[in-house]
C-alpha cells in the first residue's frame, strides 16, 4: 500500500510540473514595441527551457546568448514567462523587467520595463529614470 501511494504521489508532482508551464516558450523573439512616451524599442529575447538571454553578436557575427548580466532570473507558470535582470557600473544601477505572455505559437505579448539610476553630485543622491512598454515579440524561425 505505502508504494502504490508512493507512486502515486510522484506521478502527482511530475503532472502538476508538466501544467505548470504549459507552453513552449523556446526560440528567437524580436519585435519593435512601443515605450509609453512613444518610442519604438527594439527586443530580441532568446528563450531555451523558460530561461530568458539576452543576445550578443559574437566574434563570426553570429547570434549568441548574453552571460554578461550578473543577476538574471526567470520563471514560467502556464501561459506567462517572466524575466528580470539588473547590472551595475561605476555610477549606475539598471533593472529591467520582461512579461511575456503566450499568444500563440508564434507571437508574445510583451510588457517591458527599464528602471536606471545614477550617483548624483549634485543632490548627494541618485537620479533616476526609466520607461514601460508594450507590444508584440514574433518569433523568428530563421536563427
């Protein structure tokens, strides 16, 4: 009896971790969207089992993952994949934040924030500014 409720329970967990993310969120996403002050804003976002990269070109001109961001989370949980990151240099701090929800097997509603700030002299302090947007990612199946 203790095995058979044993069993049971795995295959409980490991069906509850297969509805958790539902979808397929792996491939190349670009898209131009557009910031709340009216800006386009270009986002190329490479997905590989719920883990969101930033892209680079390498050296052969060719596309690859960003490892440049020391901290960078992601997580998915049904039709929504979020991801954010933050970097720091010298005088500043940078956090964006990436919402994707699933469309369909081609398309990505997108919400994105970008929060900056700097060390100021002058208020012995920090400025700050930043943008929110929103759009479409397609993805791009010729990478």
């Amino acid at each position: 009896m203790k095995k058979w409720i044993l069993t049971a329970l795995i295959i409980c967990l490991a069906s509850s971790n297969i509805y958790a993310q539902a979808k397929n969120f792996d491939g190349l996403w670009e898209g131009n969207i557009e910031s709340t002050d009216g800006e386009s804003v270009f986002i190329r976002l490479f997905i590989e089992d719920n883990n969101v990269y930033l892209t680079d070109t390498d050296e052969d001109g060719d596309l690859a993952k960003n490892f440049s961001k020391e901290v960078i989370v992601s997580k998915g949980y049904g039709g929504q994949l979020n991801a954010f990151w933050m970097d720091s240099g010298g005088v500043w701090t940078e956090t964006q934040f990436y919402s994707l929800s699933w469309t369909s097997s081609n398309k990505l509603s997108i919400y994105h924030t970008r929060h900056v700030s700097n060390e100021s002299d002058d208020t012995n302090g920090y400025t700050d500014w930043g943008y929110s947007a929103v759009g479409t990612l397609i993805r791009n199946d010729d990478y």
